[in-house]
C-alpha cells in the first residue's frame, strides 16, 4: 500500500516535540505510536527498529508515529525522567490531529521506553494496548539474582574459568568478596513505615511500583515481547517472580508473553528482528481486531 511519511511539530508544555507520522493512503482506525528509550537515542529508534517496523505496518494499512520526547533528539525541554505522561499525551493528540479516522492508539516502547508506558500509559484516552519490549526494571535484588544465575553458574560451566584456576592466574579472595555483595544485594529490601500510604505515583517511590500501579490501572491488552539473550529481560522476569502482584498483572488474560530465544536486548539481528516484527504484527492486527457485530 502506498504510504507517506509525514515530519510534524508540536507542543508539549511550551516546549516543541518532533515526530515522525507514517500515514497509509487507506489508514485503518487504529494506530502505533513508538516511544524510544533513553540513553543517546532519537526517534529511529536503536538500530533503526522503529523506522523499520512504522514502513512494515504502514504498508499494511496501520498508521504510525514515532517521536522524540522532551530533551531527545530534536526535541526541546528537560528529559521528563521515565514520568511520560505529558510528552505521551501530547504526541496522542498530534498523531490523532495528522490521523482524524484513529479511534484507537497502541503504545510501543523498548527498554525504559516500556517502563515509561507502564508508568503513564494507563491515564491516556482511546488508548487500547501496551506493546511492551524487554521492559527495564533496575531493581538491585532482581539484578543480584540475574548475575549469580546467569553470570556466576555459566563461569562455573567453562574450562577457560577452570584454566585460570588451575594455573593461580585467579584472585580467589576477590572473586568471592564480588560474589558475597552480589548475594547481599539479592535480598529484598523491606518497605520503609508509611510507604503503602503515599501517593502511589510520588515520583521518590521506587519506579518499579509505580510501574506496577500503572499496569493495575490499564484495562487494554498488553504484548510483552522478550529477548531471550537480554538480561534486562531476565531482570524484569526475577522481579515479577519475587512478587505476587507483579504476577497477578503479568497472569492477566489480556497479557501475552512472547519469548524469542535468540534475541539480544536491542533485537539487533535481522533475523531476530524480521521474527519480533512478525509476533507483533500479528497480535497487533488479531488483538486490535473488534469484534464482528452480531446481527
């Protein structure tokens, strides 16, 4: 289908966004818009996947737009931390102003970009889902456990270790000095008296609770797309596993899990990319489909 790209400006609290609309010639009346993660990045997104996935759905009919929020690439203004709220509400009004025929928007984000919409993304109209890529936690137990499992029993595992070991080329003192912070670290923290009675969303509560309210508060459908390879994802697995209401969100009917074992944290393969565009086009185009009207 023939498509066009579109560059737009708008307004986000007196500071000017940029975007990006991929705009089909017969656009369908629900669209994705993309959230890139922090760090050195703009709306491309790491390793072009974002321009490369906006030309795959556009082409199929889905509308698409991708921006930069505050302080991000052209963007003007002070980076809004992972609170998103009005750099995602202001970029759902610009994508609905350049698409009038949207009824529905899909947010998709990667890494913080994912925690961002979890965060926020509850509180924004006609929104419908929540594509979620190896979404970042940073939770210090979750990490500790991540390292000794995947780290430390994999080193055990290789005769380059066993070599070092043999040969006195090993700080054996040093190793397990690492190794004891890291199982110390590996123990939850116990909440602080008074912390269950403030605002849930108080930018000093950890930002993974935040995370959590937020999905509580979302009624839509959610993708979360997993690398296998990504040890942010397995961070955010062993965070959902220390916590039963991280697994009664995670559990939801609404929620579906795709693991693609292959695939590092930025999906930068092609191959793994080509099978993570497929998964979600395909939940997007079946979960995003209303239901047939009975007669």
């Amino acid at each position: 289908m023939k498509t066009d790209e579109i560059a737009l400006t708008f307004d986000c609290l007196g500071e000017q966004l940029v975007g990006i609309v991929h705009l089909p010639e017969k656009p369908q009346t629900r669209g994705l818009l993309c959230l890139i993660a922090g760090g050195p990045q703009y709306r491309i997104g790491c390793c072009r996947q974002q321009v490369l996935l906006a030309r795959r759905l556009a082409a199929n009919g889905t509308p698409v737009m991708r921006f930069d929020y505050r302080s991000m690439g052209d963007a003007a203004g002070t980076d809004p931390g992972l609170d998103r709220r009005d750099d995602i509400s202001a970029a759902v009004e610009a994508f609905r102003r350049a698409v009038p025929s949207l009824d529905e928007v899909v947010l998709y984000g990667g890494c913080d970009g994912a925690s961002a919409i979890a965060i926020s993304g509850w509180r924004q109209p006609g929104v419908t889902g929540w594509i979620l890529n190896n979404p970042f936690t940073a939770n210090e137990a979750a990490k500790a456990k991540v390292m000794v499992k995947h780290y430390y029993l994999q080193r055990l595992r290789s005769p380059e270790f066993w070599k070092k070991v043999f040969s006195l080329n090993f700080d054996i003192r040093e190793s397990a000095a690492s190794l004891l912070r890291i199982l110390q670290k590996s123990k939850p923290k116990k909440a602080k008296s008074g912390d269950t009675e403030s605002d849930p969303f108080d930018p000093a509560r950890p930002f993974t609770e935040r995370m959590l309210e937020g999905w509580k508060r979302f009624d839509g459908d959610v993708l979360l797309l997993i690398g296998g390879r990504s040890l942010v994802a397995k961070e955010f697995d062993a965070c959902v596993a220390a916590s039963q209401e991280w697994q009664q969100v995670t559990a939801r009917d609404s929620v579906q899990r795709a693991v693609m074992a292959d695939a590092d944290h930025t999906f930068s393969e092609p191959s793994a990319r080509e099978v993570l565009f497929d998964v979600l086009i395909e939940w997007f185009e079946r979960k995003m489909q209303k239901p047939t009207e009975q007669g």
